[in-house]
C-alpha cells in the first residue's frame, strides 16, 4: 500500500512539517501558494525549491480563490501562473494540483488537465482509492479529532462527519478517542483491505493551533512500523 501525505497552502510551518515526515520515512506534497493566509509567514522560492529536493512541490492557485465563483478566464489565470510560479521556484515541472477550498466542477478540473496538470486533488476524506486523476480524494485529514475546541466550547462536526464514514468501514467509534487513535484505526482498515492508498492531508498552521504535532508523529511512527508501506507522493496515485 501507497502511503501518501499533502500540505496546503505553502506556510513557512510547512518546513517543520517536511523535517518530521522525513524523520519516520514519509513524503510529502506540498501544494503551495504565494497568497499570505492567516497571518502566517509563507514559505520563499527559495524554500520551495530547497523543500523540492526532498518532496514534491504541488500548484495551489496565485490568490487562493473559489475557483467555480470567478471567471473562466481568472480561473484560467489562476491555475495556469501557478503551474508556472512553481516550475520556475523548483526549476522541476509541476504535475499536481489542488482546489483551494475543494472547490470545483468539471469546468475547473478541465482548465486544469488544460493548463498541463497530471492530477488534482480535492478534500473529500475516507477515501483510499481514487480512478479519476482531476478529482483524487483523500483518506484523512488532521484536525482536532473527535470535537473542536471554540473559546470554552467544544464543536462536534469532526466526530458528526466522520460517524457515517466509520459505521461504514466498520470502524468502532468509541476506540477513536483521539485524531491519532481514528487514524491508526482507519490506517489499519486501509491496510487490512488491501486498499490501494492511503491519503493523510492537512494544513500546518492547525497542527500548531490545535497542538496535533504529538499526534501527527504518533500517526507516522505507526504506518513506520508497516514494513511493506511504501511511502510517495501524491502524482503515484495517479500510476496505482
Ligand atoms: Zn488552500
């Protein structure tokens, strides 16, 4: 099985993130963007082309947009300058893609197979087995696991979206009691199955937010101890 991993966005934290991967055998794309989100330090050409010596370095827009609220020829623009942006930061040709927000439609996938792309990625979860190259999903994404915490509050929607994900693969919720715990567990039902890939996503700036380092390298060290894992990045989903 395929074990593949991909960060959105280009946060400078993304550098922390490759250190870690790299750590427990793993590999990284990373789909970055020169829009500053957040507040955050984003990370310099001349970072993108050190961090696409070690993994793969995946497109993500210039201004980060709704790709199927602009114009086709802005979305055209967009998609187009981003492929660019990042041959010319790495000096590599750029293969992958990633809908900013998830958002697209054949329309959007259509500019993107035009502007050159191979495959694109969007933000659908508890997938681990993909046939359409401009619509891969996902298996995982980290994120505050099984509710988030709002000021003194805690949201539930994590543990509300993934419960009809888990009845369905037969996955006991009460041994997920944490985001590591769910995705060993889903690892596992990914690797039990024989499916062909599994797909973990996220954004580095939550890591830090919601104090999921601990968790992410709990989750790494254990797809370590899977002998017959093989670690890639996201264009080998597109030949498995
Ligand atoms: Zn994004």
């Amino acid at each position: 099985m395929i074990f593949t991993t991909s960060w959105d966005d280009g946060y400078a934290l993304d550098l922390q993130v490759a250190r870690i991967l790299e750590q427990y055998g793993a590999t990284g794309t990373f789909y970055v963007c020169p829009h500053k989100q957040h507040d955050r330090r984003m990370v310099t050409t001349k970072e993108i082309r050190e961090l696409g010596m070690r993994h793969e370095i995946g497109a993500h827009t210039m201004s980060h947009p709704h790709l199927t609220q602009v114009s086709p020829e802005k979305a055209r623009r967009e998609i187009a300058e981003s492929k660019q942006w990042v041959e010319d930061s790495t000096g590599n040709p750029c293969t992958m893609f990633c809908y900013p927000y998830g958002d697209t439609d054949d329309k959007v996938a259509g500019y993107v197979k035009e502007a050159g792309f191979a495959g694109a990625r969007t933000v659908e979860q508890f997938a681990f087995s993909g046939t359409q190259a401009f619509a891969l999903p996902t298996s995982l994404h980290i994120y505050p696991y099984p509710f988030r915490p709002v000021a003194n509050r805690r949201v539930l929607s994590p543990l509300l979206h993934a419960r009809p994900h888990l009845k369905r693969l037969k996955i006991p919720a009460y041994r997920c009691g944490s985001w590591s715990q769910l995705a060993k567990q889903v690892f596992a039902y990914a690797h039990g199955t024989n499916q062909p890939w599994f797909h973990l996503w996220g954004h580095s700036p939550e890591l830090e937010k919601y104090i999921l380092w601990n968790e992410l390298e709990s989750f790494l060290g254990y797809v370590a101890t899977y002998e017959d894992v093989v670690h890639a990045p996201n264009s080998a989903l597109l030949s498995s």
